[in-house]
C-alpha cells in the first residue's frame, strides 16, 4: 500500500490524502473544503478502484468551477496510479 498526498486546483480543500493497493483507493481524506460532503464521498468510495471511481466522479463540476473536490479525487487517483505503476 502506498500513501498519497495531492495538492488541488480551483476547489476549497488544499489536499486530497489516500493510499492505493494496487488500483484500489482507501483511506481518502481532505484537507479543507465541505467537510461533510468529503466525508461522506470518503467512505462511499473507500475500496473502489481508480477506474470506478472515473467513471463517477470525473467531470463533476461545483457552481461555476469547471472541477470539483469529486472530479480533483478522481484525477489525483489516477495520476497517483499511473506514477506507481512507473516506479
């Protein structure tokens, strides 16, 4: 298992915290943002793979941003995997 700190761009939360197994995402934390609502997105993809959790939260935007706290975790998981499988 391997831990992950991503920064993140045009959102309210600074950094999206998580480890990866393989392409299975867990223990996802914000730093900032929506509190609740991170939370509660948190546990409800704790155990997808980087490939579910594209498939619904990639693309989500939040009022007038073209991204979202959502779509930031989606692009953090991915980009955390493709530099893992180069290592």
């Amino acid at each position: 298992m391997i831990h992950h700190d991503c920064p993140t761009e045009m959102v309210c939360s600074q950094l999206i915290s998580f480890d990866l197994e393989g392409n299975v995402v867990k223990n996802i934390s914000f730093m900032g943002g929506c509190n609740g609502n991170l939370k509660a997105i948190s546990k409800l993809v704790d155990g997808w793979t980087v490939e579910k959790i594209e498939e619904y939260l990639l693309g989500n935007t939040c009022g007038r941003r073209p991204t979202s706290c959502a779509d930031q975790l989606a692009k953090a998981v991915r980009k955390a995997y493709e530099e893992d499988r180069l290592s």
